[in-house]
C-alpha cells in the first residue's frame, strides 16, 4: 500500500467504503497519523459504476487518499445491525465506512473522533 514511512500506521480494517455519488467498494481501509487510505478489491455497488470522487482524489496507485486535514467531520452512526462512518471531505463529499455488524470503536480511535 501506499503508506510514506514517515508516517505511523493506526490501523487497518477490511470494510465496505460507500463514495460520494453512491458507488460501494469492499477493500482495505488504513488509518494513519497523517491520512486515512482506502484500497479498493471488489465493486459491491448494484450500478457497478465508478464514481467520479474515486478518480478524482485516489494516487497513481490506484488507492484513495484522504488527508486528514481535508476531514471536516467524522460523525459514527450506529444502529443494532450496521455501524458506520461518515466521513465529510472538504470539497469531495461525504465518504461512508459501512462496517456491517461489527464494532467501529477502533476505527473511531484511530481518526481520532
């Protein structure tokens, strides 16, 4: 992955990441002290569409990065059956960590909310 090693890693999770525009990709998310990045592996959304936020802030890589200093807001929603992120990016929209059942605590930790 991605990761400059000036930077410290926090954590790494494989989740589901919902981008601006409605487009789902399964794949693994890593928080570090400086970004938060988001390997995508598989398209899980219905339209199988690309969406354009992806192409616009991911590296050569092909990995998304978020800079931290571009989170406005990181607000958990949690209900019984599905724990999610929402993560609000300064000029590309909101980023969702759907995490399905499990427990988001740890990734709330590490971003620091």
């Amino acid at each position: 992955m991605g990761i400059n090693t000036d930077e410290t890693k926090l954590g790494t999770w494989t989740t589901n990441m919902i981008m601006p525009g409605g487009a789902k990709y399964l794949g693994k998310l890593t928080v570090t002290d400086r970004n938060v990045y988001f390997e995508a592996k598989f398209d899980s959304s219905i339209s199988g569409l690309v969406s354009s936020a992806l192409l616009e802030v991911k590296d050569a890589d092909g990995i998304l990065t978020i800079p931290r200093d571009s989170i406005e807001k990181i607000e958990p929603k949690t209900s019984f059956f599905k724990k999610k992120i929402n993560i609000k990016v300064k000029e590309h929209g909101d980023f969702v960590v759907d995490y399905g059942m499990l427990s988001i605590s740890s990734m709330l930790k590490a971003l620091g909310a």
